[in-house]
C-alpha cells in the first residue's frame, strides 16, 4: 500500500511520461501481435479509418470505402497512416489521451479552487486524471486505433474552456461552444452535454414565492448562455454543411443518419439487442423501442435539470447522462464506455463512500460484462446456441449499469475531494 | 540444293508433329487433379482450405501444370460471405490472393443476401498447392424453436493458366477458356482454362445458432420491465438528490 502511494505521490510529470510509454509500448506489440495471431490486436475500425484515407488520398470520397460510418475529418487526420507509416493514428490518438488527461488535472485543480493548501488539491487532481491515464480501458481504446477518444477529447476541452479562466470573458464561451460543435459533428451524443451546458450559466433563483413572471424571466438566456448555443450551433453547422457539399447525401447517411436507425442485429451488449434481433423484419414503430427510447429521453431532461442548473455540478451531470446514452443505447459495444469513462475523473472525487465500495461497485460492473462477454465468446466462436443466455447476461448488464450510476447519484457530494479537503477544513473550524 | 531445303523443312515438319502429337496422345491433356476442402475452427468466423495436387505418372509429364497459376471460383451460399476488405489487406500484405466476384455487404442477415463468389489464386509448386480464404456467417433470421441453420458450401470450380499457349493444344470443345481478372491487383483480364478434377472431400457443413421466436413474448416483456423498473430507479435516485440538497438549503 506504501508502495502504491508512493508511486501515486511522484510529480504528475513522471506520470504522464509513464503513460506516454505504456501506449508507445503498446503500440509497438500490437504491431507484433497482429503479425502472430489470428484475432488482432488492432481495431477493425482502425483499418477501416485507414481505407478511407486511401480513398481521399486518391480524390475519392472516404465514403467509398463500405462501413465507414464517421465523419470525413478522421478520414483527414488519418491522411499520414498512408504516407508516414501505419501507426500514425495509433499515435495521436494516444496523444490526444495524454492531452485528456492534462486537461482533465487542470479541470479537478479548478473545480476544487482555493479552498484549502495547494499541495493537497493537486494531489487529488492528479489522483483524478490518473483515472484517464491509467484506465486499461482509455489506453486500449486509443492504442488499438479507435477514434472515440477524438469526441471526449473535445468535450472535455469544451468543459475545460467553460468552466475554467484559461480563457477569460466571452471568448471563453465562444471556444466552449466552439469545441462542442466539433464534438457533436464527429459524434451526435454530445449534443445531450448542450442542455446541461447551458443551463450551468444561468442564474436560479425560482422558489416557492418567485411568481411567475420572475421565473418565467430567469429562463430567458443570458449573454454567455446565447454566445455558448450560437457558437455551438453555427461551428456545427458550418463543419455539417461543408461535408455534405463535398460529399453529398452519403455523408449525411453513413455518418448521422445510420445511427440513428440503426438495426444492428448482431449480439451486443445493449439490453435490446435480442429483442431487436427477434423483431428484424418489423419495420413499423415498436413500442419496448419506444417505450426505452421515452424513458431515456425524459431522464437526460431529468439529469440536465437536476445536475446541470449549478456549474459545480455540471461535470456530474454531463457524466451521468453518458452513462445513461450507453446503458440506453440500442447498440452497446465496449467502445462507448469511454463516453462516461472519459468524464469519471472530473467527478471521481466527489463520491463519499469507502474504498471497499467503490471496488464492490466496480467488480459488479466488471464481471456483468464478463458474464456476457463469456456467452458471447460462445456464440462467436463456438457456435452454440446460448441467445437466451445473453440476452438475461445483457439484462444483468444493464442493471448493473443502473444500480452504479443510482449508488453513484446517492454518494454524490459536491466539495468531498476524496474526504481530504473536508477534514483539514473541519480541522481548521476546530 | 531447294530440294535439299524443303525434304530438311518437310522433316522438321513431321518431326514436330509426332514429338507434339505423341505428347497429346500420351496426355491428351488428361487431368488427374485433386482436391480437398477443409473448413478450419469453429464459430462464425472460419477458414476454409483447399489442398490440390497436380498428379503426374512420371516426371516427364509435368510439362502441363509446371509454373502454372490455379484459381479456384468458390461459391458462398447466402449465410455466408468472404469480406473485400479483409481479402484487400491480405493481398496488400502478399498473405493471400482472394479477389471478390460480386459486391458483398457484410453487414445483411442471410435472408437478405444472395450466393456469392470469391477468387482464390495461387502458383502451382512442385505439383501441389494450398490455397485458403477467410469467411464468416450472416445471422439468420430467428425462427420458432430456435437451433441452428445449415449452410452447404459446394465444391469449387478450378481454373488454369499458364505461361504459354500449353493448354491450347487441349481439345478446345472439352475446355472452352474463360475471361477474368488475372490478379487482384490489376483490372487486366485474362484467358483461364476451366480444368476437371475429383473432390476428396464432401460438401462442407457449416451450422450456425439461429434465434427462438418462441422467445419473443418473454424477451419483450422482460426488457420492458427491466428497462421501466431500471429508469424509474435513477428518476427516484434524481430526486432524492435533489431533496436532499434542498434539505441542506434549508
């Protein structure tokens, strides 16, 4: 234990070198690995993003190449793959990890403030941004070549630019808006964030005797409130336009339009997946469909006005309703955890509950998807019929999912700090 | 002296077709192929192979598939697919030369498929050659009861080329040749002869799980349930952070 906190304590340098290493390392055996085995390590996407930079190489749109499903910028990024050497993308999405996670420090070092010695409030903001550095899950991501972490990166610099003074007076807002607009072009989830966002610049002061003029009036957007949606919006719209007139309607469907309707029947691991599968030629509207698309909807507006009004609570509820876009969504691979896990450290240090119960609630979440992945791995490759299986593991999954984020929403604690800042500052009351 | 010349031309004439002739006789291009078919691993990613030997009675006689190219035409029923991408990086990396007869979408259940066809290509070595190509299945519909579907992958159509005109001394109404691409690399085209040839093995089985519809009642009802039992459990948890909040307010 004194060995772990010693390697937690050394200066967050040292840390991000480390975490600089470990996805260069990793980097490296993937390459090895894919040359031995049969399953590699590499993610099928990562050759797809590959092929479609070949395509807009040769003047072609990225599009022609079948399956890929993102938009024409990753296919741009991805343009040195061809030129450079096959691990560029590995690179700077292993580079753009590393810049999470700086952003992610800075971000926990500003929500904590000034309210007791520095010393402290850095070595909880490093422990948070460890959550991102470390995390076998964000390291995998990134070095097996998937883009997902281009979406968090953006959100979470939009997060970083709103609610700290890096940047000062409005242009502060225009960047947030600006980076959420990029955000939401490469991937349409983050455009929930938007509500949450702007509400947190808001003032609330509506309570039993606010009448209803006042109310109505403390709705009406503010300055920063109207700079944040229009920047957002017209970012948005100047990237989707631009697209669209390069390449056409094949951009609008492969990229937006597909995922919205998608009727992926194979096995994953969303709750409807066996569901979706049994109703696959049934075209018209379908009422469990609608009755989780209707619940999910009414509790990111729940979350948004729970979570998002005060800007301290802000980063909780843009975490909160991306655990909730993942548990809800009709397709679930473990590519999407990142949507949450990505915001976990900003909030990770708010939760008042002892360590034991953190681990409880992470085994729980981590052996319901080892449960499935197990019945899975059956179906894929051994042929056997366990469809029934994986839809009651799929079930037991998506609890789990809910019953963490119910015992994450209970412990939720504005201020905790890992329970250091409190108890120097009962100490100082004393 | 012309007399000379043309008894000497005449005699070269007649030595060539005896020597050509004698060859033919001696073959008459008689194949004696085999071919054996092999579907590797289990689950709905697979490999099929194909192990073909060039059978020749004395070493003389190999003259006829010697730096020849083999290219096998495999038919894929509906449930099952070779994926162009994957078969374009492996020819990217010279891991295997597959080229895609037919454009495939790899995503559609088998009901909403049709048979396909895929290339194998590759050079005959010391009369034999071992060819292989990756292939998946397609979900099939779910159906009342459940098990499995069967999918049949039926013997290959083999083809030949050569480096000359070897093939043409064949008779042309037995082998009438045929035009495809030539590799995977190029849109060149070229003439193929279609070769006979005995399989060793039976047509391969591949049987992949399928949905219960019988199912159907429970599963929706179950992820109803869950689904309302599980929001209405984060709306409670929404609001009694909210309450308390409000309590510590006051």
């Amino acid at each position: 234990m004194k060995r772990v906190l010693q390697f937690l304590n050394v200066p967050f340098e040292y840390h991000i070198i480390s975490g600089v290493l470990i996805r260069v390392l990793l980097i490296v055996y993937g390459d090895i690995h894919d040359k031995i085995y049969d399953v590699p390590y590499t993610d099928v996407d990562y050759k797809v993003f590959s092929d479609a930079a070949r395509h807009v190489l040769a003047g072609n749109s990225p599009y022609k190449r079948h399956t890929y499903r993102y938009s024409p910028i990753i296919a741009y990024l991805m343009l040195p793959n061809i030129f450079i050497g096959k691990n560029f993308g590995k690179v700077l999405f292993s580079f753009f990890d590393i810049l999470v996670s700086i952003a992610l420090k800075i971000l926990v070092g500003h929500q904590l403030g000034a309210t007791s010695d520095k010393r402290k409030v850095e070595r909880i903001s490093v422990y948070c941004a460890l959550f991102w550095l470390y995390n076998p899950m964000s390291i995998a991501i990134s070095t097996r070549g998937n883009a997902d972490s281009l979406p968090c990166l953006f959100i979470i610099l939009s997060l970083f630019y709103l609610q700290t003074d890096t940047v000062q007076g409005s242009s502060k807002y225009l960047l947030s808006g600006i980076l959420l607009g990029i955000s939401i072009h490469l991937r349409i989830y983050p455009l929930a964030f938007s509500f949450p966002m702007y509400l947190s610049l808001g003032e609330y002061k509506i309570n039993r005797r606010t009448s209803i003029k006042d109310g109505m009036l403390s709705l009406l957007p503010n300055v920063n409130q109207i700079i944040l949606t229009f920047s957002c919006i017209f970012t948005l719209f100047l990237l989707t336009c631009s697209m669209y007139l390069l390449y056409g309607y094949e951009f609008l469907f492969e990229t937006y339009i597909y995922h919205l309707f998608r009727k992926d029947t194979k096995h994953n691991f969303s709750v409807l997946f066996y569901y979706s599968y049994l109703t696959m030629d049934q075209l018209s509207f379908d009422i469990v469909k609608a009755l989780s698309l209707g619940f999910e909807c009414i509790i990111l507006f729940i979350f948004s006005l729970t979570f998002g009004c005060d800007p301290k609570t802000l980063p909780f509820a843009l975490f909160s309703q991306a655990v909730v876009l993942v548990t809800y969504n009709s397709v679930m691979t473990s590519q999407y955890f990142i949507w949450f896990l990505s915001l976990l450290p900003l909030v990770a240090h708010n939760f008042k509950m002892l360590p034991a119960k953190a681990s409880i609630l992470a085994m729980i979440w981590i052996s319901a998807q080892g449960a499935w992945l197990f019945y899975a791995y059956l179906l894929e490759f051994k042929c056997r019929e366990v469809f029934i299986l994986i839809w009651l593991k799929s079930v037991v999954f998506f609890c789990a999912n809910v019953f963490v984020l119910g015992q994450l929403i209970k412990s939720y604690t504005p201020g905790y700090a890992f329970g250091q800042i409190e108890l120097v500052a009962k100490t100082k009351n004393k | 002296m012309r007399a000379l010349h043309s008894i000497f031309f005449v005699n070269t004439g007649i030595i060539f077709l005896y020597f050509t002739t004698n060859v033919f006789a001696k073959n008459s291009c008689e194949f004696d192929v085999k071919v054996k078919q092999v579907l590797l691993n289990e689950g709905f990613h697979r490999n099929i192979t194909y192990g073909i030997v060039f059978n020749t009675e004395d070493e003389d006689d190999d003259w006829l598939y010697k730096d020849c190219i083999v290219a096998i035409d495999q038919t894929l029923p509906s449930g099952v697919y070779a994926n162009p991408d994957e078969m374009e990086e492996f020819r990217r990396n010279h891991k295997l030369n597959a080229i895609p007869k037919n454009r495939i979408n790899i995503e559609l259940p088998t009901e909403q498929s049709e048979p396909s066809s895929v290339y194998v290509l590759g050079k005959i070595k010391q009369n034999k050659v071992n060819l292989w190509v990756p292939v998946h299945a397609r979900y099939h519909k779910a159906v009342s009861g459940g098990g499995s579907a069967r999918n049949e992958i039926e013997a290959p159509k083999l083809y030949l080329r050569c480096p000359d005109q070897r093939l043409d001394l064949c008779d042309k109404n037995v082998l009438p040749p045929v035009t495809f691409l030539c590799n995977g690399s190029s849109k060149e085209k070229c003439s193929w002869k279609k070769i006979p040839f005995t399989m060793l093995t039976d047509t391969l089985i591949w049987d992949v799980p399928v949905g219960d519809l019988e199912h159907y009642y429970a599963v929706a009802l179950g992820t109803a349930l869950v689904v309302v039992s599980g929001s209405v459990y984060l709306l409670q948890a929404a609001h009694d952070f909210k309450a308390g909040r409000v309590r510590k307010a006051l």
